[in-house]
C-alpha cells in the first residue's frame, strides 16, 4: 500500500522527516518497505531557465530551422537552433541549456548536448511543453509570460509536487490503516508517546447542504445481511472533465492514473478515508430506483472491463429497476459508469459484508481497491461521513449541486466491541509492567474507549472500526506496538530444557548436508509449493488424478500442489541463466504432495541442480565443466556422509532424463539422478545442459537410522598402489571392474580407482582404454612384493577371462 507523505501532513502538522516518521510507523507495526521519490513533472525541471529570444533569423542550411540568440541572464546570450514554427524575436521561453535531463513520455532520460545542427552550433534547447512534462502539446515552444524575469528558474514558476511516498507492507487484520486517515491516526498515538501532541485534522463536512431536490433515487435493500449499511444521493448539473493538478499529483503519487475528475474524487477519498465509493450515471438508472439485491444463477453481466461474468446466486448486486449495474463491492459495470457526458450522479457509499465480497473477488477472479477495503472489513459508521466529503468536493470541482437528501439504509447499527483488561494479564504477556496512566494514555491516543477504572483492570469500548481488537489480548498487543516493541527491556536470564533427541532428526540431517552442500559451493533456494497443473504433461510419471488442487487458487498457474521439485527447481534456473548467472548449483530441501484414491499423501525430497561451470575463471586453474560424473561425486559424499555408501545402481529410462541412474539400498530407492532431457528444458527456455538429483528423502532418513556407525584404529603399516592399463570392450563399465577386483581379493585390496580413460586413434574399433589403480593393504604387517604380484596376477588373469580385457 503507497502512502504519500504531503497527503499524510494533511491530517498531522508535522516537521519530521520521511525517514524518521517511517521508522515509526514501522515500530507501530506498519512496516516500510520503501520510500520513493515522485515529482510531478520527471527531473523537477532542474536546469530550465526563463530566456528571452533577441534575435530569429532563417537557418542558412535548412528551411524548416531558425538561429536563434537567448538571453538567460548573468551568462553570455546563447546560439540555439530551433525548429519551432512560433518562435520569434521578444519572447520569453523555457531554455534547456548544456547538461540539462530531459524525459520523454515513458521516462527514458535524455541529456542536451553542445551540437551543431545542419552545420550550425546549437548551445541548449528551446523547449515544448511535452518535453518538460508540462503538458502533451508539441505544436511549438511555449511561450511564457512576458513579466518574467530573465533566469528565473523554471521550477519556482510552475507549481511542481515534490513527494516522497511510503511503500507499507500492511497485514490483513490491519484494516483501520488502509488509507491515509488511518496512518495518520496510528502516527498520532505513536508521537503522543514521543510526547509530540499534535492534532489530528479531520476533513470538514460542516458546509454540507442539500442546494435542491430536483432527483430522487430511492433505495430498496433485500438482504441485511449483505449489506448492512447503504448510504446514497444524488448530484446533477456536473461537468466531467480533467481534475485539476493538486488532485492529479494526489493520485499519481500513490501510483493511480487519473481519468476525469468524478472518479478521481472517489478514488480521492478512498484512500483518504478507507471508504469505496461508486458513481452511477443518474439517467442511466431505470426507474429512479437502486435495488441491493443477488440474482439468479448463471446471469450474464458485463464489468467496466467488457468482460462478460457469469453470476453466482451468492453475488450481491447493484440495480436498477429492470437490470444490473454493479458488482456490489468489487467491480462496476459497463453500461452504467460516468462518462464525459454525464450531467448527473447517483453516490453510493455502503458497508457490505467482508465473507461476501471476498467470496465473490475470488469467484470472479477480481481485485479491485474497493474489494481490498470491503473484504477486510472497513468503518461501518463511516459510510455517511465519506458520502457528504465526496459530494462536497464534486459540487466544489465538478460545479455539480447536491439534489437529494442522503438516504441512509442502516436498520441495525453495529456496535462497538466491549473488552475487559486486566493489569496482571498485560504484565504478563508483555513481560513488563507498564505504568496504567501510561496504559491509559495509549488507549485514548487509539480511540479505545476507557469506561471504568479499578485497582486491576480497565473496562474498555473498542471502536468498530478496529474489528481485529475483540479480546483482551488484542488490546494489550495494541499497547505494546505503541509503547514500543524496543522499549522492553531483555531479560538477563534464559530458561532452556535440553530434550533428550535422536541424532537422526530431520532437522539434524538437513542441517548436516545442508552445511556440507554450501561449503561445496551451492546455493539453497526455497521455491513455491503452488504450481500449474501444464507441468503434468513434462512427465510421463505424473497424473493429473494425482494433483492436489486448490479450492481457492490465486491464479491458474498456482492451482495445484506440486508433484515433483524438478519443475520449481528448473523455474529458478531459468531466471538466474536468463540474468547472466549460468554457473548455478543448487539445492532444495522440500516437500511434494499427492492425491491417491482421496488419500493426500506428502513425501520429503533433496533436489540438486548443475549447470555451467564448478568454478569461476581463475589464472591458475582452467575451467572445469559440471558433468554427470561431477554430480555423481556430489551424490555420493551425501550419501557416504550418512553412512550409506553401499547401493545398488540401476539405470534409469524415463522422459525426464536422457541419461540417468538410480541408487537404492536394497529394494529402497534412496536417490535418482543424471542429465536432464532436452525437451524438458525447451519448456523452460533453457538451452544449457542441465543435471539433476533426486533424493526420497524419507527413505535416506529411514535408511540412515539403521546404518550404524562402525569405528576402527588407523593402519599401522603401509598401503601400497599398483596401476593396470586395460584394453576393453566400448561396453564394459567401470563397475564390472571394480566388482570383480573386490571379488577377488576381498582382504587385502582396499580401493579401485579410474584415473584415466582414452579412446580414439591406435586402438581397435569398439574398444577402450582404462587406467586403473588398486589400492593394497594388510593391517597386520608390511606386503611383500611376492604377495602384490601375486594378487596383481590374479587380477589379471579374472580381467582377461570375464572381461576380455588385455594389458597395454
């Protein structure tokens, strides 16, 4: 929510700057996530100068150009060439002159240059009331007022909003705050305690008057208990036209555009007061009669927007005698807004139920200002306050006359809420006792009423409009924000209990690997739960029955919970190489959700993702890529780190890798990795190659829990190394040589190890070379050479008949 700070001075007379009341409102609970900058006119006309034109004469090169001298000021007159056909000798004229920043329309910024121009120099610009922002004509220069003087600067001639506005990331429950009154309000309380007391200045509606009663439009409200509150009259004889500078600049601070000056004075005191208000074309409303009403499932009605909804029997509507108009809370409707032709108006101002208007936001996939008020629940006593405030500045701005008394539906008031406080209880949820005249003090300074005072508590009437505050504890959470959260001092003593838990916490293991992963150079990332149901069809192993879908969805693209952590995962990856970050390693621990036969079910997982480079480019080492055999090294010092370096290794065909392989531990799957398939990546826009490791993470935990941890002494005596060079067939693996070593020698041999593999020129077709190294070892006494070349030659010998291998 944008909040300007001229608009909030409005209400508060106050000399503190944007950043120190910002940090306020942050400690009273509505945190600043910003403040921007906002000019009326882009560059605040920095660098333009009042000049007077001495002399116009014709460009000598060009037909359509003039050489133009300009007086601005103390300076020597300027040569500036100009193309304006109304440029002529005694005007007075805005000058840009050399290094001044000019914007164009859609901000890009420009900066006036000493030129020449068809060989003629040019020292500034003469400038159109579209290149200053000052207007959208571009017929010619503008000229100024002749009384001017000479190097005036332009921004003390034209009245230029300067603001500064706060980016407020404000709570759902905190819908007494969502407007510029309401800041003001919670501020105020927050300077009392500075002990700044300053007024709180409330729009004035004392000049309401009813000028005629020329145009009555009667109101018949069906159901209470959608609409509890309806206020409306009527204005006639307005003209819709352009709103003037003040209220534009208002509006554009906060972000809106304006449109005509009818709907920007409701839009004005929606986020002046907190209350929507909606302006119906008066001859438009058949019958002179407004009826709040729903109607029949399935009708057709069509928004400002002119898209058609088809309605709910749950939707409650604005019409007229004959047909609908408005989307009651949320959305008007195409055929009866105010258009320049307008002349007359019904105002509406209303309380409407917050479940409905929230329910039918989300049925239609709307979300308007007025539906982001309504459904949080704003003043209901305020609706008649808001109505005269608009219908003052529209007969004020828009020339129009109040011709109808207001018509107030409001059968049953509701009330403000009663909450008892006691002393004790707020002593110990704050953890300090505050003093009760301060207590007091606070309660006052946020319209909570104190009815009766005793020795342990207070009886309070808390204001309607507050209607996040109904328990005690919400009171006492509201003295605490005010007094401030940093006003309580910590406690010097800390009272912990050590649980007696398993080394084997989920917690524990994430927190291992987790450590052990960053210290190897990956990033973890946390992707959203929600995605589109469209990633079904990257998998053949996912189904669309097996979806869990959202009753309420934000949008279709977060619709269902996700099945795999590949899609989120490949997502992130997309946005870091599309911003030049192309050596990315990641990793996520996360959690994936099915629906089988009603039964929702969510499984743990580890995700890690390869793509580019290990490393960045360094002089003393050369750029290594990140391979399959890279990521398999990865996979296996988790798994080793958790104490389940034993697996079995099964290949994997699926459509999400292109080559693959599954690790498990018996018939428990622990991990699937490998290079993921191209036309999964194409989805993404990824072109890079890109690796992928899947672990079921409950079944590594349940794994681990069973592994134990076996200890024993360091050798005494020396290992030693011996290296085989191997020719072997293309489709002879590593594993079958490390398989048949360690069936072998299973005592003395300790480590099988590639080190090299060749293929290519000088060796036979469909063959191969591997270096392979053999690690022996006796943990009771030195080897002798004897025993190693007899071993070697057993070696040997079981290569060359399981295998074929030869010795190069």
């Amino acid at each position: 929510m944008k909040i300007s700070y001229n608009w909030l001075k409005q209400f508060l007379k106050t000399d503190w700057s944007a950043e120190e009341t910002g940090e306020l409102l942050t400690d009273l609970g509505l945190e600043i996530e910003g403040i921007d900058t906002y000019q009326s006119v882009k560059g605040g006309l920095e660098g333009i100068i009042v000049g007077e034109v001495l002399t116009c004469e014709q460009h000598p090169n060009a037909d359509r150009l003039k050489i133009t001298t300009v007086a601005i000021g103390n300076e020597a007159p300027l040569q500036i060439v100009c193309g304006a056909p109304n440029v002529a000798a005694g005007q007075k004229v805005p000058v840009a002159t050399i290094g001044t920043t000019l914007y164009t329309e859609t901000g890009e910024a420009w900066t006036i240059k000493k030129g020449k121009i068809r060989g003629e120099e040019s020292h500034g610009m003469i400038c159109a009331e579209d290149e200053l922002g000052l207007g959208k004509s571009h017929d010619g220069i503008m000229v100024l007022d002749e009384k001017l003087k000479v190097g005036t600067l332009a921004a003390n001639i034209f009245n230029i909003e300067n603001d500064q506005v706060f980016e407020i990331g404000l709570t759902p429950n905190r819908a007494d705050a969502m407007s510029h009154f309401g800041v003001a309000r919670d501020l105020k309380a927050g300077l009392l305690q500075k002990e700044i007391n300053t007024e709180l200045i409330t729009p004035s509606v004392s000049s309401f008057h009813v000028d005629s009663r020329t145009l009555k439009i009667d109101i018949d409200v069906k159901d209470y208990a959608l609409a509890p509150r309806y206020c409306g009259l009527t204005i006639t004889g307005i003209k819709v036209e352009d709103s003037p500078n003040w209220l534009q600049n208002r509006l554009k601070a906060i972000g809106l555009a304006p449109k005509n000056n009818i709907v920007d004075i409701t839009n004005y005191v929606l986020h002046e007061l907190g209350q929507p208000l909606h302006a119906f074309d008066a001859i438009k409303i058949s019958g002179n009669k407004v009826v709040v009403k729903t109607l029949p499932e399935g009708t057709k009605f069509t928004t400002l927007d002119d898209v058609e909804h088809e309605l709910s029997s749950e939707d409650l509507m604005i019409c007229d005698a004959e047909k609908p108009m408005c989307i009651a809370g949320v959305f008007g409707g195409a055929h009866s807004g105010v258009t320049e032709n307008t002349t007359s108006i019904f105002l509406e101002s209303a309380y409407f139920n917050p479940v409905s208007i929230r329910k039918t936001a989300k049925r239609h996939g709307l979300n308007t200002d007025a539906s982001f008020r309504f459904e949080r629940g704003i003043d209901p006593n305020l609706a008649d306050y808001a109505l005269k405030r608009a219908a003052l500045l529209i007969a004020d701005i828009a020339g129009g006359e109040i011709s109808s008394d207001v018509l107030d539906f409001y059968p049953k008031k509701i009330e403000d809420f009663q909450v008892r406080l006691s002393f004790d209880n707020a002593k110990k949820l704050i953890g300090e006792e505050i003093p009760k005249e301060t207590i007091k003090s606070i309660l006052t300074s946020l319209d909570i009423k104190v009815n009766n005072v005793t020795e342990t508590g207070l009886g309070l009437t808390v204001p309607s409009y507050r209607n996040d505050v109904q328990r005690e504890a919400d009171v006492i959470e509201e003295i605490l924000r005010v007094y401030g959260y940093n006003n309580i001092k910590t406690t010097e003593k800390l009272n912990a209990s050590i649980s007696n838990t398993s080394k084997f916490e989920d917690y524990k293991l994430r927190n291992i690997i987790g450590n052990q992963l960053a210290a190897q150079g990956f990033y973890e990332i946390l992707s959203n739960s929600l995605t589109t149901p469209k990633y079904i069809a990257l998998s053949a192993q996912l189904k669309d029955e097996h979806n869990v879908e959202m009753l309420n969805p934000l949008s279709n693209d977060l619709s269902v919970m996700r099945q795999s952590l590949l899609f989120s995962g490949l997502e992130a990856v997309s946005y870091n190489i599309n911003r030049k970050r192309d050596n990315l390693k990641l990793f996520e621990f996360g959690k994936t959700y099915h629906n089988y036969n009603e039964a929702r079910e969510e499984f743990k997982h580890l995700s890690i993702f390869l793509t580019g480079n290990k490393s960045t480019l360094r002089w003393n080492a050369p750029l290594q890529k990140s391979d399959f055999f890279y990521l398999k090294g990865i996979v296996s010092s988790i798994l080793e780190r958790l104490g389940l370096s034993r697996h079995k290794v099964s290949p994997i065909k699926n459509d999400v890798f292109s080559e693959g392989i599954s690790l498990s531990l018996g018939k428990t799957k622990l991990v699937d990795f490998g290079i993921i398939n191209k036309k999964v990546l194409k989805h993404f826009g990824i072109s890079h190659e890109v690796l992928f490791a899947d672990f079921d993470w409950d079944n590594v935990i349940s794994m681990a829990k069973h592994n134990a941890i076996k200890f024993k002494d360091i050798p005494k005596y020396p290992e030693v190394r011996r290296d085989f060079a191997l020719l072997i067939d293309d489709q002879v693996r590593f594993e079958d040589i490390d398989k048949i070593a360690m069936q072998t020698e299973k005592q003395l041999l300790k480590d099988v190890d590639l080190f090299d593999v060749y293929q290519g020129k000088n060796l036979p077709k469909g063959k191969k070379s591997y270096a392979v190294s053999f690690t022996l070892q006796d943990e009771h006494k030195t080897l002798t050479d004897k025993q190693i070349d007899k071993i070697m030659n057993k070696l040997q010998a079981n290569f060359e008949k399981q295998l074929g291998a030869e010795l190069r």
